[in-house]
C-alpha cells in the first residue's frame, strides 16, 4: 500500500507544519459512514508508540500506518490523502467485500 497526498493535503501539512501523520483503521462500527464491508481510517498527528507502526517516509512528512491495514488493503493499492476542514482524511474508499 502507498500512502499519497494531494494538493490540499500538502497545503495542510506545510501551514500547520506537521511532521509526521499516524494511520489506524476506525474500529468503531456505530460511526461507519458508509455501511457493511467498508473499512474506514482515522488519521492522528500524534502519537506515543511509533513502534507499533510501519513506516512510509515521503518527502512531505513521515507516514507511520497500523500493520493491521495490510488486512483491509491490498499491497498494490494507493490510498489519497486530502484535507478538508483543516483535517487530513483519506479520500479513497476501501471495500473488504470487493477485495
């Protein structure tokens, strides 16, 4: 899996001078936004155990994403961050039932 940011991502990370971004899966089913099969991702700004994570250094800022993602995603796969509201998002759905 490849972690890229769009254009309003990288105005996000640059103006509030973010150096680093933590990627978890959202296991909280009752605030699914779009139903069954459906793998939503919350994305941090901090963190205290970066040993839980794999990294993905990138020229913007270093991605460390849960290892459990590889469960949900593809290794081939690209996921689009953006911004929106002053908060980065992923903007790529994930399906596990079309995977």
């Amino acid at each position: 899996m490849k972690f890229i940011l769009d254009k309003k991502a990288k105005s996000l990370v640059k103006k509030k001078q973010i150096k680093e971004i933590f990627i978890n899966p959202d296991l909280d089913q009752k605030s699914s936004c779009c139903g069954i099969a459906t793998v939503d991702i919350v994305i941090l700004t901090k963190e205290t155990d970066k040993n839980r994570y794999k990294l993905q250094e990138t020229d913007d800022l270093d991605i460390y994403y849960n290892p459990n993602l590889a469960m949900y995603i593809d290794d081939d796969q690209d996921l689009i961050i953006s911004a929106f509201f002053k908060k980065l998002y992923v903007k790529s759905e994930i399906n596990t039932i079309e995977r």
